[in-house]
C-alpha cells in the first residue's frame, strides 16, 4: 500500500479570495513506513499574502520570487502522487486550494481526486478518536509523543513529516485487530459472532429490591422502545435482598 502524507502552505485562509499555494510537501510512506522518498517545492504566487500568513510561515514574495509557477510544476506534482493514497490533515483546505491550482493550470488537470484512489483526512480520524479536544497537528504531537520541538514555522514538508508519525499513531494497532483483513472483518460482523445461549450455566447474583426495581424499569423502556430485550433471555436473580 503506499500513501503520500501531504501538507501546503498558502498566501491566506481562501482560495475563492484569491490566495495561492506557496509551498508543498510531501512524504511517501510504502506498508506504513517512510520509503525516504519525498516531493517539496516551494511556488511562486501571483499574489500577496494575506495579514499572518507570511508570519505563519516565514515565506514572502522576495523569497518567492525566483520559484517556479504552479504551471511549472504541476506534472511534476502529480506524478508524484499518482495512484496513492493521500492523508492530509484538515483535508478540505488543501484539497480546495491544490483543486483551485488544477483548474488554473487547465482544465485537462481535473481535480486531486482524479489523480489518486482516496483521500484520507487524519483531522477527522483524529477527532472520532479524541472527541471534544483539541486536534490540531501540535495538540496531536503533543498527545502522542512525537517530537515536534523543532517547527517554530509552518512549512510543508516538515508539517507533513510530523503528520506521517501522527497518522501512524492514531491509526495503530489496526492490522492486529483484523483491520483491512477481509476474512477477519468477516469473522467479527458474523452474526455467529454474537448468539447467546440462553441455557449456558451462568453464575447467580444477589441484588438488592430497589436495584432489582430499577433494572425492571429499566428493561421495560427497552422492550417499549426496541420490542424485545435480549435480557429476558437469561434467568433473573437467585436472590433479591431487601436495602
């Protein structure tokens, strides 16, 4: 399986404003490890940038000034990517301003997604694993414990580099519970799986009367919502005590 961890900078926060990509990274990772082969290029825009983002990133139309265009590179980009899979976090910004680059390089470009199979966005990978917090590509290093001491700016490839070892973490542990194993995946949602029987010698509890009174009512908002309760399939208690 090989995927290409990507990152971009802009010259602002909307490209329907009219604001470029200045920079792109990328790292290829083959079976979920870096190949070593990567793909950064600095751009030059046609524009300014907008208040804070030349701060963000440290970049500027001087340094930008003997950069290619878009146009320039742009096949050099996508056969770079070509057939892998993308993981890009907050995938709708990126995807909207690489999208916005296509379509002025020309309509035989199409879109991003014509160019590769998937497009993975680790933000919301990131935010089904860690709901209610903050998931921002410094948050997660922080919380996963990758070194991120060094990035003082933005900057694509490094952004992306971080971003492969915080994908890795985020998604570990798949391949050893049966993740993107056809047969295993099988195995788990068969309803074989998860039969109950209900003579199985099981052990007996003693609870006390307003335990018992609150897990009856509790079983019959159960059965009034869903029309069974897989409760009433085992033996009720050997003793109810009183409180």
């Amino acid at each position: 399986m090989r995927q290409i961890i990507l990152d971009t900078e802009t010259t602002g926060l909307s490209w329907e404003r009219g604001n470029r990509v200045v920079e792109i990274g990328c790292v290829e990772f083959v079976e979920r490890r870096p190949s070593g082969r990567t793909y950064h290029q600095y751009i030059k825009p046609d524009c300014d940038f907008e208040a804070g983002a030349q701060e963000v990133t440290g970049l500027s139309l001087e340094r930008l000034a003997n950069e290619p265009t878009m146009e320039q590179v742009v096949d050099e980009f996508l056969e770079f990517i070509k057939g892998a899979e993308l993981i890009i976090h907050n995938a709708a910004f990126d995807v909207g301003f690489l999208n916005n680059e296509l379509s002025i390089c020309g309509p035989q470009y199409g879109k991003l997604a014509d160019h590769v199979p998937n497009i993975e966005d680790s933000l919301l990978i990131a935010r089904q694993r860690y709901p209610g917090q903050r998931n921002s590509l410094d948050a997660l290093c922080k919380r996963l414990g990758v070194d991120n001491s060094h990035r003082q700016l933005h900057g694509a490839l490094l952004d992306a580099q971080l971003l492969g070892e915080v994908y890795i973490g985020l998604t570990s542990g798949q391949e050893e519970i049966g993740f993107g194993d056809p047969a295993a995946i099988a195995a788990q949602q068969s309803p074989a799986s998860f039969q109950i029987d209900p003579t199985a010698v099981r052990p007996r509890v003693i609870v006390l009367a307003d335990e018992f009174a609150a897990h009856q009512a509790r079983l019959e908002k159960l059965r009034k919502k869903a029309g069974k309760c897989v409760w009433d399939a085992f033996d009720p208690p050997a003793v109810v005590a009183e409180a």
